[in-house]
C-alpha cells in the first residue's frame, strides 16, 4: 500500500499517521490494535507505562504483516531512566522481538537529573542494535540541547502534545532546527477535540471531509506526524485516509488559530510534570 510519508534525519520513511495504542488492552485491546494493522497502519506507537507491549505484539502475529513492514516504537518510563538498556531488554522480551524500531524516553522528569543517563542507556541499546532510532518525547528545546551537549547524538524524534488547541509552533520550529521528527500525542485533542469549531467544519465541508480528518490534514500541513488512537475500524481508517486531504494555507492558518493560551489537556508542562 502507498502511503505518505515523513522522513528522519538519516533518511528513514516512516508513514506519515501512526497509530497511539493507550489505552488498548486485554482482548479487546489486541482485536483494536490488529484492526488498525489490518486497516493499513504501519507505525504503532506504544511504552511500558501503557502496559500494552504483549498486546500490541499479538496483534502484530495475529495480523500476518511482515514484521519488516511495521516500524514500532516504545517509550521508557521514569523509573527505568538509570537502567535505559535493561528496559528496553524487557520490552524485547514481552514482545518477542530481537529488535525496535525506535525507543523513546517518555518524559524528561528533570528533578530526577538522570535524563542524559537515560539517553547513554538508548544509544548503548542501538550500538548493541537492540533498536534502529532513539528519540524522546516531552523534551523542551534546552532538554534537546542537554543531551546533545552531553553526549553529540541528537534525538531522531520528540513526541510531544500537539493539537489545534495547543500547536507548539516554538517547538515545533525548535526541532526542525535541529533536524528532529515531531510526532503528535493526543492529536485530535482528546476529549477537548475541537471537531465542531467553525474553521474546522469549514474546511470538512469544503473538502468533502470529516472533522477528524481535517485535524489530522492540519498536522501533516504543519510538519507534523500524528498518532491518533481509535477502537472503531470505521474512525481508524477515516484517520488513515485524512493523508489525502490537503487543507489551503488559509484553512491551516484558521485552524491553528484555535490555539488557547493554556491549550495543554492536563498540566502537562515537561518542566514541571514527572511521569515515573
Ligand atoms: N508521549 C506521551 O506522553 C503521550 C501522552 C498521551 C498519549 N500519547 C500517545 O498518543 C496517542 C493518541 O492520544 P489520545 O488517545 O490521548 O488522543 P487522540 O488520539 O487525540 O484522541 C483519541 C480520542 O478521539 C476519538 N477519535 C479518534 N478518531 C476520531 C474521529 N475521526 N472522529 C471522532 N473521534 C475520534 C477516540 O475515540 P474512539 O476510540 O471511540 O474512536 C478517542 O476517544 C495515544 O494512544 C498514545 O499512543 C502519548
């Protein structure tokens, strides 16, 4: 299947839509995750605070696509950032995989100071090829530049909240500068999703498109690669299909400007937040 694409700084395609798998679980969780593989996903975002690997594995087997067609990624939680290498060995094990295509330290907990620690552990883990791409999630462009300082190895992606109501235009801006992939957490906005926002329904009207779709247009438009979570076969590939609608400049510059002052959905300040 074609599918647009996103590229990271060494050259790697990844789809350009992925799928988020919280909070997918138990039996219902593999029959969401295998739905959205047999949909046409191709990137399945997961992390060990999801509790969700062994699921998102099964459904992987269950699925019969060809593990080389599927790029994984997991995250890192708080408490492992002493023992990066270890954790991603477990993850391997409940996964029965021999490799990841990328890992991700979930959040930077600053007051815990071991961040960069945790960084040295992903780039063992790739020399020693347990995982192809390192990168991070919820890091602010002076967590991007301590790891890069401390270390010279620049993250190939940061994950961070991104939706129409909180677009990061700094940060975005502030990882293409260095040459880092913005992948998109809780793109629609969760349960604050602004699907019946005038510019929004504007441009679903106008483009023959759901507002869904219209979120996930947006993204793409701004650089940025989303991870929409869905339990419906029907919303998972309208999401999928949102690829082929492209919003006017004028259409991204009204959605965008749905952005509030405090647009966060919890107080999810990487500063202050600490996730272990
Ligand atoms: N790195 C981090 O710290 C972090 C934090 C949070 C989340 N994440 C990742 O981001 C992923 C997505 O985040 P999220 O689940 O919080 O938020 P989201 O994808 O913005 O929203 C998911 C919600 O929107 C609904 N939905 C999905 N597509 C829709 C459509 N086309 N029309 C109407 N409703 C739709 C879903 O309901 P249905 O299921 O009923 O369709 C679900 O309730 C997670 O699964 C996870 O992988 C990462």
């Amino acid at each position: 299947m074609t599918q647009t694409t996103r590229s990271l700084a060494d050259g790697t395609t990844l789809p350009a839509i992925g799928f988020g798998t919280y909070p997918l679980r138990g039996d219902d969780g593999v029959a969401a995750i295998r739905s959205a593989i047999e949909v046409g996903y191709r990137l399945l975002d997961t992390a060990v605070n999801y509790r969700n690997e062994r699921e998102v594995a099964e459904a992987v087997r269950a699925s019969g696509v060809p593990r080389d067609e599927l790029f994984i990624q997991t995250k890192i939680p708080g408490r492992d950032h002493g023992n990066a290498r270890r954790s991603i060995e477990t993850s391997l094990e409940i996964m029965g995989l021999d490799e990841l295509d990328a890992v991700l330290i979930h959040w930077p907990n600053p007051s815990q100071g071991l961040f960069v620690t945790a960084w040295e552990g992903l780039i063992d883990a790739q020399q020693a090829g347990l995982v192809r791409h390192i990168g991070v999630s919820n890091f602010t462009a002076a967590h991007l530049d301590a790891l890069v300082e401390a270390t010279g190895v620049t993250p190939a992606i940061n994950q961070i909240e991104l939706h129409p109501l909180f677009p990061q235009d700094a940060q975005r801006a502030a990882d293409a500068e260095r040459g880092i992939l913005t992948q998109a957490w809780s793109p629609m906005g969760k349960r604050e999703a602004p699907f019946d926002a005038a510019p929004v329904v504007a441009a679903a009207q106008a483009h023959g498109a759901t507002p869904g779709q219209v979120i996930l247009a947006w993204h793409l438009a701004v650089g940025s690669l989303p991870l929409p979570k869905s339990t419906s076969p029907q919303r998972q590939q309208e999401n999928l299909a949102a690829a082929q609608v492209a919003l006017t400049s004028a259409e991204v510059s009204a959605i965008g400007g749905l952005a509030r002052e405090d647009g966060r959905l919890f107080d999810g300040d990487p500063d202050l937040h600490e996730e272990m």
